[in-house]
C-alpha cells in the first residue's frame, strides 16, 4: 500500500530502540513517510518485552514499528558502518535515542552525518539536556517521572507514586513528531538541515509544571504547589457500576444539583463561583460520591446527556474496542500479520482531509528489509551478500 500521508517522500533513519524513539518513528510514518528501521544484530530489545507468538514478534513492538523497514547493521563493524554511511545521503532524517556520545564514537555524531548530507535532520532522543550535567546519563521512564517532579505530583512529596503508564516516552515522542516536522519545514524553505534535541527530562518537567506548579508559579510563590482538583477527582460509584461526571460551569453545576434534588448545594458547595467552587472541590466530591449510588450508570448518562453534562461510564480494557465512540469510529482493527496471525492495532488518530495517514506495512521481522534497503544504497548483490556472510548485516529469511 502507498503512504498518502503529509509526509509521503519524506525518507527517515530510525536509530531508536524502546519505546521513544520508535513510536515517535512510527508516527511519521504513518504520516506517511519512509521509515527505515536499524537494527543491531540481535534486535530492538522492545521486540522481546512483552507477549508474543513467535519470539522477537511482541504485541508492543508491533504497536510501534509498523509502517517501518528493517534494516539489521553492526554499526561496531567497517561493513556496518560503511553500508549507514551511503543510507545517510538518501534520507531527510534521521532519528536516533542512542546516546550522544556513543553516536560520536561510532563516527555518526551530528557533525559526522551533516557532512554527509547537509540538509539532514539529525534529531536525537536523549534522557537530559546535552548543555546539562546530566548529560551523559542514561534514562528510562520511572527515572524521567522521579526526577521531573511527575511522581510527587501522582503520589505527594512523601510518598511518590508512578504514573502506571510509560507516559514520559510517549509524550517525549509527541514532542519529537512535532520538532522532526517543525525542522523539515524548515529545511524544505531553507534547504538547511540542524541538529534537534528532545531531552526527556526538561520535557515531562515543563509539561508537568502547567498546573502542578501551583502557587509557585509566582516569585515569590502565594500558595502551594500541586493543583487540587487532580488530588481530589475520583470515579463515582453508581448503583451498578462506575461512571465519571463532570459539571464544569457554574450553570452547569446548579442545573445538576437541581436535578438531582439537591439544591441547597449550590449556596453550601458555592458552585457558581469557579474560585469558591475550587476552594471547596475535596467537599464537591465528597457529595458527588453520595449521590452516585441512587442511579444506575444508564440512569446517570440519560440525565447527563439531557443536562449537558461531561460524563462517561469507564471502559475496561478487555472491552476498549467496544467502548461506544471508538467503534462507531473504527479505532481499534483485527489485521492479519504475515507472520504473526490475527493483531490488533489502534489505526493513526489524527486526520489529514487531504493526505489521510494510515497503516501500509505491518511490523517488520528483524532484518526483513536489509537487501532491498542496501540495493537502494547503491550497494551491488555481491556487496550486500559479502556484509551478510561477515556478520554486519543481518537478513531474515526468505525476504520479499
């Protein structure tokens, strides 16, 4: 299948392993661009985290390596490097979450690649600001949300408590979309490549502080850290189950106490006013959880709707293809994999009315793609066979 994305006849390098780098790799691709995956030898270790059919095939890697090309390399070995350094010319970008230095020792820092190709976006996945002292520590998501201020947020100072989702590498990858697409407008205007940095850690603690900050928001602060509301909204337990409401305006608040026959609310609970309403949100919910359990979650969501207020019942996940919106939407879809049986996957969210992304190539085997990404290098079939049997490139079998 063609890409028709935004970024159709843009060519990416991913150098990335995990989960940061690569699905920020597999949102330009979906966007529609060419993404060509290298590996080392052994693998992305992401293909083995996780469950899978056949080993090296894990239901995570495939949720963010599709839409990609494997290519396996020994970057340590002169064939290795030799065969990325003729990719390097033929790309836009190249994305990598391998350190800095470690780049830089295997001759493929920014300044070795742009001398390469000038116009090339070297962009670089790192765990802290290389102008920091930090620099050259290695980072993982618990580490990112212990150091940014995230964990004190989810639990309190102390008692920490982890987000139990790997929610700094997927918004780090966001963030990285956004710089790789920023910087390629920029060099198609310019005809200039750059370096771009997405540090983890000045990343999660900038998109932390909106409103956790606080009172500390202010020099000298005038209030607390931390935002109220985040320490106090919890599910509400209906007589069958479990739903989340939300009235947000004063209007909106009044209406629902009316409705539901507790009007002396609005006066004790001083809902229309948004700054008593705040002052007071532990007390909102307190009551919101005693009014709950007289309706069923059906009752709820029919009085919600008519009211206009914010609601939805919880969606399990053993059940998130059915949760109402997301399939009347198509979100979720059972593909069958060539190798790996029925999938499913969650297709591309956003939507291009002129370019629309989409899913064209399922996840790549280890090295499923090394011939035909050489051929395109320039490499002959005696040279690409060569690197093989020497071990610097590494080819699935029975390639396409």
């Amino acid at each position: 299948m063609t890409p028709t994305g935004p970024l159709s006849g843009i060519r990416v390098l991913d150098l990335t392993s995990v989960l940061f780098g690569p699905y920020a790799a597999q949102m330009l691709g979906d966007w529609g661009a060419d993404v060509i995956k290298v590996e080392p030898p052994a693998g992305d270790t992401w293909r083995y985290t996780g469950v899978f059919r056949n080993r090296g095939m894990s239901g995570q890697f495939m949720a963010v390596n599709r839409n990609k090309r494997s290519l396996a390399l020994d970057l340590k070995h002169p064939d290795g490097k030799a065969a990325l350094a003729k990719l390097i010319p033929t790309v836009d970008a190249l994305v990598t979450n391998v350190r800095p230095a470690a780049m830089a020792r295997l001759g493929f820092g920014y300044g070795d690649c742009a001398k390469l190709n000038p116009r090339l976006i070297y962009a670089a996945a790192t765990g802290f600001g290389q102008d920091g002292p930090w620099a050259a520590r290695p980072a993982f998501d618990e580490i990112i949300q212990a150091a940014s201020g995230l964990a004190s947020s989810i639990g309190s100072d102390d008692e920490p408590a982890f987000v139990p989702s790997l929610i700094g590498d997927k918004i780090c990858a966001m963030a990285m979309v956004g710089a790789v697409s920023a910087a390629l407008f920029r060099s198609e205007r310019s005809g200039q490549g750059q370096m771009v940095e997405v540090p983890m850690l000045e990343t999660i603690a900038g998109f932390n502080s909106i409103e956790m900050l606080g009172g500390h928001a202010f020099d000298p602060p005038i209030g607390p850290t931390g935002y109220k509301r985040m320490k106090n909204r919890r599910p509400v337990q209906t007589k069958d189950g479990w739903l989340t409401m939300l009235p947000y305006s004063g209007d909106n608040w009044c209406a629902f106490f009316e409705a539901v026959g507790r009007r002396e609310l609005i006066e004790e609970l001083g809902v229309r006013d948004p700054v008593l309403r705040s002052q007071n949100i532990d007390k909102v919910y307190d009551r919101m959880s005693e009014i709950g359990p007289t309706r069923t979650t059906a009752e709820w969501e029919e009085l919600l709707l008519r009211l206009d207020v914010p609601h939805t019942a919880f969606a399990r996940l053993t059940e998130i293809g059915e949760q109402p919106h997301l399939a009347a939407v198509g979100l979720f879809a059972d593909i069958d994999h060539p190798t790996e049986g029925r999938i499913r996957q969650a297709r591309p969210a956003t939507k291009f009315s002129e370019s629309p992304a989409g899913l064209h190539r399922m996840a790549p085997r280890l090295g499923e793609h090394s011939r035909e990404v050489l051929r395109e290098a320039g490499l002959s079939e005696t040279e690409i066979q060569a690197a093989i049997d020497s071990k610097a490139v590494g080819a699935a079998v029975q390639e396409p």
